[in-house]
C-alpha cells in the first residue's frame, strides 16, 4: 500500500472499515514504511495546520474548515489518522495524550488489534489502565484477554476497572441491562481470582455513595452483597476475603474506601476463632490515622474481650496512641475497654489505670472527667508512685475537672478517695470558691483618630539597583509580605534609570527566572489581572522596552476589581520608567501594612516642585493609606502646596479647606480625600459642590454590605444534606433603594439634563474595592495567592472592610473543605491582625467564617486572631454573638468545629475565659437548641466558669432553664443553670 492511497482512505468521511481491511493484510515491515507520513497527516489534521509539502486534497480539506480550528480535533479524518496510528505506529506514539480513541470506534480498534497483534500491545494497554482517563472498554479487554490477543494486565488500572464495570447501572450506561455481580462473576470464573486486587488497589468498588446505585435493576448487587453471597456459597475462601479486608485497612486509602472494608468486615460476622484469630490485626490497627479504622479495631477488641481471650499487654501498649488523639468518640471507647479490663484483669488493673491516666491529657474535658471517673473508683489500687506520674499531667487539665483531680491526687488515705466529694456541684460541674472580676470594654468603632505607628514597623527602601534586583530575585522565589512587594515597586520608581554597566548580564538570570518561575507564593502571577501588570512592570525596568500584555478576562479565573486602580497605577510607572523618569512614589507604604506617615507624605508632596497631580492614581493611592498620627503637624506643613493639591490635601488632613465649582474636575480626589478624612462618613452635603450623579459604595457615600445565611436542601433516594449558601450585597448608607427603583429612566434623564457627572468606578479606588462583591466566583483567580489577598488590604488599611468580605465569599466556597495549597484562604485574615483598628460587622463576620470552617489553616488563624484580639480589645462580644446567630439561621454551621476553637481560647487566661464566655451566653437566647452539637457550646460556658469562677448572667441561666428533653443539651443546660446562680 502507497501512502497516498492510505491517505486517501484515511480522509474518506465514510466510516473507517475500509481502511481497517486494507491495513489488514500489511505486515510490519511494510507498517513501519508509513509510520512517519501517517504521523505527520495526524499532526496536520489534529492542528488544522498544513505542511509545505501537504497534498492538495489535504490542504482543501483544511481549507474547508471554518470557525475555531480547533473544534475540528475530532473530525472524521482526524479520527481515522488516530486509529491509522495503532495499525502503523510505534507505541511512543499511542501512548500521547491526544492520541485516543472513542467509545463508538472500540470496534474498530478492536479489529485493527487483532490484525496486527502488535508487541507493545501489553505496554500500552498498562498505559491506558494507569492513565486518568481512557476509552479502554473493560468488555474488550476481556475478550482479547481470553482470546490470547494480550495478557492479563497487572497494573492497579485494571483492578479499578474490574471493580466499576462489574458495579454499573443502566444509568450510566445507556438503559444495559446489568446482570448481578454475582452472576457475571460466574460466567467468567477467571475473575474470582481478582477479587484480591479489591483489597489491594483503591477502587470504588466498596464505596457507598449514592450515586453509584442510580438507576440500579431490582436485583442489583453492591460488591459487599455479591462477596457475602459467594463466600456463602463456596465460591470464594472465607479466611480469605477476611485477611483481605484486614490487611485493605493498613493500606494508605481514601476513607470511605477504608470504611467499605470494614463495614464489609464486620457484615461477615467473624466467629470467636476468627476474632482470636485477627487479634493482632486489630491491635496493629490501633495507630492507624483514621478514626474510624481505630473505632473498628476497638470494637472488634471488646468483642474479643468479651470472650475472655484479650491479650493484655500489646493492647496496654497501643492505646496510649489512641488516647493522645484528638478524636473524643475513640478515647471514650478506649477508657470504656481499659474499664472492663480492670474489672475482670485484677493482675492487670494497675497498669490498665497507668493508660487510663493519659486521658488526663485529652484535650476534651469529657475524656478527662470519664478518666477521672475511672481512677476515682480504683483509687485504692493506685500507688503512691501512680499518684506522682499523675501529678505530672495536672498542666493538662481541663479547669472543669481540676478539683476532682486535685481530690484524687492529693488524698491521704487512698481507700476513702471519693471523686464527687467537696469542690464540685451537682453533675461534677466546679464552683470555684472566688470569683475573679474583669473590666473589658471593645475599642469604639470610631475610634479612628488613635496612633498607629510604630517605630519597628517602619519600613527601609531599597537604595541600589544591586539591592533591586536581589530583592526581585528572592520575590520570584517566594513573597516575604506585601511590604516587600511595596519595596520593589517603590525602588523600581526611584531607580528607573539607575543601570550600572553589566547590567544586562546581572539581570539575565532574573529575566529567566521570571519566565520559569511561578506559583501562589511568587511575585510572578501570570499575564492578567494586577499579576500582568506587575510583570509588566518587571519587565519593562529590566528591558527598557514598554511591557504592556493586552490581558483578557476569562469566565475560569477570577480577577478582583479591587485591583483595577492599583493596574491602572503600576502601567503610568510603567510607562514613566520608558519615558526614562524617575520619581519617589506618594503611594509608597512608610511603615508595614500599607501605612503611610502623614508626615513624610507632605514632605514627598514638598519635594515634588508642583510635579505631583492631584489627578494621578498615585495620590489617591496614597491618600486611602494615611496614617492617623501626625496629621495636624502635617497640616501645617502643607500650607505651601499649590492649587489645587493644597486645598485636597487641606480636606484630607482635617482642615478647613471646601469644595468650589472649579474643583469638579478633581472630584475623584476630593472623593477619595473625604474617605482619607473618615472612612465611615456621609460626605454628601460637603460634596455637593462636585454635581455627583453617584451611587457608588464607599464613593461619597460609605458602604453598606447586606447579607443572609441559608442552605439549600438537597435530597437523593433516602440521602439528605444541606448545601450551605451566603448572598451578600453592596450598596450606600442612608441610600433610599425603593425610592431609586420607583425613579427609574425618569429620575436617570433627569439626573443627565441637570449636567450630573456621572462617578467613575475604576478611578475610586474606595468603590472598586466594592465592586462585584455579590459575584459567583470562580475557583481560580489572583487571590489564590495569599500574598495577594493580603495585599488588597493595603489599598485602604484604614477601612479593610471590602477585604473581609471578600474573605468571607471565599471562605463560605470552602465552608466544607480541607486546606488547599491551591486555593488558600488564610491571605484574608490579616485585617484582624492589625493592631488599634476596631473589626466591625465584616471583621467579625470573617472571623466566624474562620472557626467554623473545615479548613484547618484558615481555623488555626481565626484563633490566634481572637486571641490577640481580645488582647487589644479588638474582639466585641455583643457583635459576635449577633453575627453567629445570623450565620446559624442557615441551618450549616457545624457547632463542634466553633467548641473547638472556642475552647482552645478560653485555656489561654481568666480574661479570655469570661469574654468567651460573656460572648456565648449573649448568643443563647437565639441558640437553637435542637441543633447538632450545640451542647459544644455549653461545655465551653462549663469551662471557662471553672477558670473564671464567675457566674452565669440571670438571662442566660433563664434561657438554659427552659431547656427540655433528654438530649446531651438539656442535660448540660440544667446542670450548668443550677450551679450557675452560685
């Protein structure tokens, strides 16, 4: 066969049998001939891009194509050059990811095969069954299997395919009627033999989601079900498929899959033998790092113990491991099993009690008080030395359970040791016999004019290009903060033309860097957004040539219109570096967190000689960033400014400079001057001068944000769950929405007719911090960068409100989540850190988000930010009380992960203790009580009054008392109402 007649058969759109026969009787010498041509036509009609030399019925054929080349991937021709592949090809070839072939072609690929039996079959088929994605049909596979067309594959691949196949519904595979495992499983006997590998290779085959059963026939069978009905039948070894299971759970496995194994375990119901038998197993499963595996290996344990056949010592050996675990459910079951032991092992009771005695160091006060329990009632067998070793844990003690543990360890005579005598109350709940008194008060929410400079925050600028360039180089790397950030753009200003001779050979390695380098924690974004912008800017100083990538936005990666202004400022110094100036920056951060000394701001207005415009971004920039110190000294010095600079600057400052007519022109800095003055001011009647047609947030008008917590409930087969939802919106204080509404077009050419000038977003960097706020965002954007998250809150530290709120959006996206190195949460909280600068509503809404999600690191900071913000008096009971209930009315917030939080904060003092407290009860009457977990809460109340001594508030102890039922809850809430009017 010539290429061209195979080029002709394979650009025919008929279906590809003909090329199929005529491929067939070729053998491999006269394949290996047309391997390169038939990989180059691949390669043209893949691309839709023709060689030089390309035939002119191929070049028609491109020439035909219209539209998006690339939606031709999958054209007939190019469809028929792939499969051309396999019957000409070598296996470096198949094996490219663009190189596959569909369900509809299985067929013929199936036959192209099976005429060439080429030797790399095997190689490529452990290729297929590895990759994320495959064609590969299981059925097919099967038979070239058992026609001795290839070997059995070996690879994990195969077992997961082998797992899902066998599992299917008609659902998902167009109305088939699928026969029971069972039954497919004995049509092809071979296959018992790979039941093993369901065990050995993470697969969905024990899975229970629900979804796996869609659609499912009558007789449908899960994989548990047919291994049951097999075993029983004498199909599959009994001993077998439990070592199996067993040894599946020491295997690093998703947990629902480790689940699956020892659900189907325990449905096998192992004899006393067996149980004796896997003993060992279930001890070694002790120190696994799921809890559910080491809730198994516990039960099984009891089970065993029960029949009188535990084996003592190794048991007392690995539960140490369990009772140092963070899981309260395990310590629980553990200290339950270690009670038995000491009651029916007398000779191992004293070394049983040694191991119940490191519950004293679980971070649950429950865990502490069943130890308690237990030593309590043995407290005759402990020797003087167990006293001691338990003396060592008291640091860890819950302040709950500090009495009885002092009762315990102190006693003179170990034989009248009564753990519920003196120093507690009805139900083990302490009173402590003084009451420590506290004076907090939150800092005001206007408290705005307080200093908040320090000396050890200011920051040094680069000097030398030399300095420039190391610093540019370690940012590639990683960002320090957005300080250095700051730095670099600042140094880049200032030393645009400051190029020492080599230069071009000292930046070479850094202009690699830049186009290799890249990742959430580098300075090198990627080309949109404020990331291209920067890079821009990079480039352009290093180069001398202009930078300016024309970045488009894309429904895949979020770009924050907070950043606009800040794109707009980095392109002008772009450009004035081109134009070879070079300039100090007025934007440029004096101290860290974006703060700008008044004092030095009008000394850099001095020195420009009337070169500063009041219209550059840079002075708008530079305004939101003033610091409160040193105003008034400032204000003095800024008499000698020209108009119209000084009359803005005058504004800013606190002085008694206004508005006139001709100031129109400057309106957005007269704006952004009066959010400078105060960030939470109405500044309508002093603006009005500028005939504003605005509506904007935070424009002349402060920002309001408007949000509701609420879930979606979604419900599969008998499977329910709620989808958590938060709406938030942005819009003016004091603004008359209805009446706008009801104004409609007339009210607009009204406005128009009276020459209003319209306020322009994208120049207020005040209003584009507001701008989409309510918008879905997608998982990918610029503020997967925690840096640049952090960064946002520069552009107006004074106010880092929007920042907040935008953290909260992210944070409610993962409200379920685990930690992600890809899309990071944790770049958002450092608002809370700022020392002086009261929360407000979105501060602490930002930080509820924090302690009630799933992300560890993003919970990890809510507390520390809590802690120090009680510290400083940043934190306000009252408002956090309000914003938890309004996020609780969604019906989503797992109440243990906020216990847990809290109770991390309420060990650090008495003073954390009681506002934490002061914070819980205020939020009781609007608890609801039926909730999952709220008893959480109340076991943080119990013990921060062990620590603080003082007594519940008469409207939370009335609250508590009604209180019903025999829930967990209703029997904290009783016990804690009537110790605390004590």
């Amino acid at each position: 066969m010539t290429y061209d007649e195979l080029e002709a058969l394979v650009l025919d759109p008929k279906d590809g049998w003909a090329l199929q026969r005529a491929l067939a009787p070729l053998d491999e010498k006269a394949r290996a001939k047309l391997s390169a041509p038939v990989q180059k036509l691949y390669k043209q009609l893949y691309s839709s891009v023709t060689d030089k030399d390309a035939s002119d019925r191929l070049k028609a054929i491109l020439a035909s194509r219209k539209g998006d080349k690339w939606n031709y991937w999958n054209a007939a021709e190019t469809r028929h050059a792939m499969l051309a592949l396999f019957a000409v090809g070598p296996l470096s070839i198949v094996k490219k990811r663009q190189v596959h072939v569909w369900h509809e072609q299985v067929p013929l690929l199936d036959r192209i095969l099976r005429d060439r039996r080429p030797a790399w079959l095997n190689e490529w088929i452990a290729h297929e069954l590895e990759a994320e994605f495959t064609h590969l049909n299981f059925a097919a596979l099967r038979e070239w299997i058992r026609d001795g067309v290839c070997a059995k594959p070996e690879v994990d691949g195969y077992y997961r395919m082998f797992a899902g196949y066998l599992m299917r519904t008609g659902f998902y595979h167009k109305n088939e009627v699928v026969p029971p495992i069972t039954t497919q499983l004995l049509a092809d006997p071979d296959l018992l033999a790979d039941v093993e590998g369901l065990f050995r290779v993470e697969s969905i085959a024990f899975n229970t989601n629900a979804w796996l059963t869609k659609g499912a026939a009558s007789d449908y069978e899960t994989w548990t079900e047919a291994l049951l009905k097999l075993s029983a039948e004498g199909h599959l070894d009994r001993a077998a498929l439990l070592q199996w299971a067993l040894d599946g759970l020491k295997l690093d496995f998703k947990q629902n899959q480790l689940s699956g194994f020892h659900g189907f375990y325990k449905k096998m119901g192992p004899s006393e033998a067996e149980l004796r038998r896997h003993q060992s197993d279930y001890i070694d499963l002790l120190c696994h790092p799921v809890g559910h595996v080491v809730k198994f290996a516990i039960e099984m344990l009891s089970e065993v113990e029960k029949k009188s056949a535990l084996d003592i010592d190794p048991v007392l050996r690995e539960l140490p491991l369990v009772l140092s675990s963070d899981g309260k459910g395990n310590a629980v079951a553990a200290l339950k099993l270690l009670k038995r032991i000491i009651a029916r092992q007398k000779r191992h009771a004293r070394a049983a009690l040694s191991v119940v005695g490191e519950a004293l160091q679980h971070a649950q006060a429950d865990v502490q008080a069943l130890a308690l329990d237990i030593l309590g009632a043995n407290a005759a067998q402990l020797a003087s030395e167990d006293l001691a070793n338990l003396r060592d844990r008291e640091p860890f003690v819950a302040a709950s359970n500090r009495a009885r543990f002092a009762q315990l360890v102190t006693t003179n005579d170990q034989d009248s040791a009564d753990p519920e005598a003196g120093g507690t109350e009805p139900g083990g709940l302490v009173a402590e016999a003084t009451e420590t008194r506290f004076d907090y008060h939150p800092i005001a929410s206007d408290r705005l004019a307080e200093p908040i400079l320090l000396p050890e925050d200011k920051i040094a600028p680069i000097e030398t290009a030399e300095a420039l360039i190391e610093a540019v180089l370690h940012a590639v790397e990683t960002v320090d903060s957005p300080d250095e950030v700051e730095r670099i753009i600042d140094a880049i200003s200032r030393l645009a033309n400051d190029r020492p001779t080599d230069f071009d050979a000292k930046v070479a390695p850094l202009l690699h860097r830049l186009k290799t380098g890249r990742g959430t924690a580098s300075i090198v974004l990627g080309t949109v957004g404020v990331g291209g912008a920067l890079l821009d800017l990079l480039y352009t100083w290093l180069t001398g040539r202009l930078y300016r990538t024309p970045g488009e936005e894309s429904q895949y990666y979020t770009l924050e219109d907070g950043f606009v202004p800040v794109r707009a400022h980095l392109r002008a110094i772009a450009e004035a570096i081109h134009r070879g100036e070079r300039r100090p920056l007025l934007s440029a951060p004096t101290h860290k967190g974006g703060w700008i000394d008044p004092l030095v701001w009008v000394e850099r207005l001095i020195q420009a000689h009337g070169g500063a415009s009041a219209d550059s971004m840079d002075f708008r920039l530079s305004l939101l960033r003033l610091a409160p110190d040193h105003r008034r000294e400032a204000l003095e010095r800024a008499v000698g400014l020209p108009a119209p600079l000084r009359g803005i600057v005058d504004f800013a400052l606190g002085g008694e400079a206004r508005l006139a007519r001709s100031d129109r022109s400057h309106s957005a800095a007269w704006i952004t001057a009066a959010r400078c003055r105060d960030p939470y001011r109405d500044w309508t009647e002093e603006l009005a001068p500028l005939n504003l047609d605005d509506a904007l947030p935070d424009g002349v008008r402060p920002a309001r944000y408007i949000w509701r917590s609420s879930h979606k409930a979604h419900q599969y087969d008998r499977t329910r769950w709620k989808i958590p939802e938060f709406t938030i919106s942005v819009t003016c204080e004091g603004r008359d929405e209805a009446a706008e509404r009801r104004a409609g077009l007339l009210g607009r050419v009204t406005a128009a007719f009276g020459a209003r000038t319209r306020a322009d977003w994208s120049e207020l960097p005040t209003a584009a911090l507001n701008r989409r706020m309510d918008t879905k965002r997608y998982w990918s954007g610029e503020m997967n960068s925690p840096w640049v998250a952090h960064w946002l809150a520069f552009v107006w530290p004074q106010n880092p409100a929007a920042t907040c709120m935008r953290g909260v959006t992210r944070l409610m996206l993962r409200t379920d989540d685990n930690s992600s190195s890809w899309t990071p949460s944790h770049g958002y909280f450092q608002p809370l850190f700022q020392h002086g600068r009261p929360w407000r509503e979105a501060g602490h809404l930002l930080l509820c988000l924090g302690l009630v999600g799933k992300d560890a690191d993003a919970g990890g900071l809510a507390v520390d930010a809590l802690i120090d913000g009680i510290d400083a008096r940043l934190f306000d009971p009252e408002l956090f009380a309000s914003m938890m209930a309004r996020l609780a009315e969604g019906e989503w917030i797992k109440l243990n992960r906020l216990g847990d939080a809290l109770m991390q904060v309420v060990q650090i003092s008495p003073l954390h203790a009681k506002v934490i407290s002061d914070a819980l009860q205020l939020w009781l009457p609007k608890l609801d009580f039926g909730a999952n977990n709220a008893f959480r809460l109340l076991e943080v109340i119990v013990e921060a009054r062990a620590i603080t001594g003082q007594a519940l508030a008469e409207e939370a102890r009335d609250v508590l008392l009604t209180a019903t039922g025999k829930g967990k809850f209703a029997k904290v809430a009783k016990l804690l109402a009537e110790a605390g009017h004590s």
